[in-house]
C-alpha cells in the first residue's frame, strides 16, 4: 500500500485480528450465510487486511456487501454446478454465489484437476464479487503448485486514447512457492490503481498521483490534485507514452479469459454478473520441485539484495512487504481507520451483536 494511503499511527486504531475476525463473521451469518461459508468469506478479507491490501479489507466493501445480501444480489445458498468440463478444464456456473465462497471452491477443483493431470483450469460464471484475488492464487502454494487467479473488475476503466469505460479493472494475482524466502505473490489490477483505493484517498483526505484516473471526458489527469466529482480510471501505464496501451491490453485478455472463454460476454457485453478464471500448476510435472525451489530461493533472495537507488532503502518483490507487514499486524493488530471502526460499531449493534472493540 502506498504510504500516502495508509492510515496514520496517530489516528490508527489497532484491532486484533481474532476480533475482527469474529465481528465479520458475525455480519455475513446475521445476512443469512451458512456458518462455514461465513468464515470462509471472512478468511478472504482478513488475508487482505492482515497481509496490508487495505483496499480489499473490511474497511472496503463490507457495506456494499451487506447492500448486494439485502438487495438479493448474492445467493446465500447457493447451488454451483459445472456446465462444462474437460480432464483438465471445467467451467462452473456459481448460482450468483458469494465470490469469496464460490472463488476458494473452484481454485480447489483447478488445484484438484492440476494434482491428477499437471495443470487445472476453472471459469466461473454468475459469479459476484471475490476479494483478494491473491488470496486464491496463494492456495496453490501449500500443494506444491503456482496459482494464477483473476477476475472481472467493475467496468469503470477507459481504452488508451477512449472516453467511455469499456473494460474492468480486473486484477490478475501469481502466486510461486519458494524454499526459505516469502513466496513470490502477485496481485495487482490492470487499471492504473485498484478503484477501491480510491475510495481510501477520499477517507484520509488526500491528492491523487497523477495518471490515476481520467476526467469525464476521458483526458489523463496528470497533475496531483483533489478528486473530481466524475472521473474514470485510466488502464496501467496512464497514457500510451508510458504504457497505457499494455496495460489495457493485458485487461482485454482478462476479459477474454474470463468472460469469454466462459461463454459470459465481456465489457459491456458482459452479463450481470462478474466472471473469474483459476488456474494451477503442479512444479512437479514441468521438472523436479527441490531443484525448483532452490533456484526460486537463489533468484528471490538476488532481489531483495539487489543495489537499491538513491533515496531507497531496499528492493522488494511482490510478497515480500506483505510478509513482513503480516508478522507485524499478527503481533501488533491490525490498524483501523476510526470510521471503519465506527461503522463496524454501529452495524454490529443494530444486528445485535457483541461489542469486539472496546
């Protein structure tokens, strides 16, 4: 996370994660969810606060959650099936299913499909919302095999050089297991910046970098400054001289990946609801994985030795500063904002719940 995006110590108000913990699933049960799919959702977002992905924490989402539960945009009991399938490959309609439930059980079956004949794909469609994406491409770790996990975002990114949004933020997560450095874990959208940090720049009341996002017309804004009242998020690179045109390509494969492959539609195309693509491979059918993780091991660690540049204190992989910040929050608690916490105060009252955080 961004430094100017962290909540400052001062305000900070540090919370156990067991609380929190129990607090969210306290909130998805009183929505009607079975108690272990309720803890299963709750593992996603506390894997992102823990990990410091504030942007897919419970300080976002968790109301625009209980909106989708109250609204019958998510079906609490849901009934996924596979509408199509090779050895390898299937295709799972979710039934609208919670996407922090439903993403974990098709990463499983890619993961499953992966152990019996070396590599595993799985779409869903008629999904919903499914947090960290790196949360299930981490799965693969603990069973010897690189995850890739991506979904489609909300469509609120413009084309390079376009100015209406014709495709989703869709993050796209790698996770590759290593012997004795921290994974390497990957997770990132292919829009400038995760919209919801957006939403934590207007918590904390401050400037936008410049080639976050375009105004309503489309047009780059490449100067800090306040948010505007209408504005979409331009694609990674911010504009075709330093990259745009990547960045927006690499959103279009998602798309593709997800929504068409999946028989789903994509952009604007799309059907209502988002679609996801999971993908594994076991390390031991490509060659032998000691050897594998040894050399992982030899190349992580160059990394983070490498030179760094002036005014840079060390060089860092992805997954590296999340490692680090979780044995930090494990020790310390998580740091809120005060109006997370207040929201979680008054939304755990009114459903009748205990008080965690006093």
């Amino acid at each position: 996370m961004l430094e100017q995006l962290q909540v400052p110590e001062e305000i900070a108000v540090r919370v156990r994660q067991e609380d929190m913990r129990s607090s969210v699933v306290g909130i998805f049960r009183k929505m009607g969810m079975p108690d272990a799919d309720a803890r299963q959702a709750a593992d996603v977002r506390m894997y992102a606060d823990m990990r410091g992905i504030e942007s897919h924490g419970v300080s976002n989402m968790m109301q625009t959650y209980l909106n989708m539960f109250r609204d019958g945009l998510i079906n609490v009991h849901p009934h996924p099936k596979i509408i199509s399938e090779a050895p390898a490959v299937a295709t799972l309609d979710s039934d609208r299913g919670f996407g922090l439930v439903i993403g974990p059980q098709a990463m499983e079956m890619a993961i499953d499909r992966a152990g019996r004949y070396g590599i595993g794909a799985v779409c869903v469609t008629n999904g919903a919302h499914f947090g960290a994406a790196a949360y299930h491409a981490a799965m693969a770790l603990e069973h010897d095999m690189i995850g890739l996990a991506m979904t489609t975002g909300s469509l609120r990114m413009v084309p390079t050089h376009g100015s209406k949004p014709m495709a989703g933020l869709n993050p796209l997560a790698v996770a590759v297991p290593a012997g004795d450095e921290p994974p390497f874990i990957f997770d990132g959208t292919m829009s400038s910046v995760a919209g919801n940090k957006i939403v934590l720049a207007q918590r904390l009341g401050v400037p936008l970098p410049p080639g976050w996002i375009s105004d309503k017309d489309g047009t780059p804004i490449m100067e800090e400054g306040p948010i505007p009242n209408e504005w979409m998020l331009l694609p990674l690179g911010g504009t075709r001289e330093i990259g745009s045109h990547k960045g927006f390509s690499l959103a279009v494969m998602i798309e593709v990946l997800c929504g068409v492959l999946g028989n789903d539609g994509a952009g604007p195309f799309r059907r209502k609801y988002p679609s996801h693509h999971f993908l594994a491979y076991k390390i031991s059918a490509f060659g032998n994985p000691k050897t594998f993780r040894k050399e992982m091991d030899q190349y992580l660690k160059s990394l983070r030795e490498t030179p760094s540049a002036p005014g840079h204190s060390q060089v860092m992989y992805a997954g590296l500063r999340e490692h680090h910040e979780e044995l930090e929050r494990l020790e310390k608690g998580i740091p809120y904002h005060p109006e997370v916490i207040e929201w979680f105060r008054k939304t755990i009252a009114d459903l009748g719940l205990p008080d965690r955080f006093n």
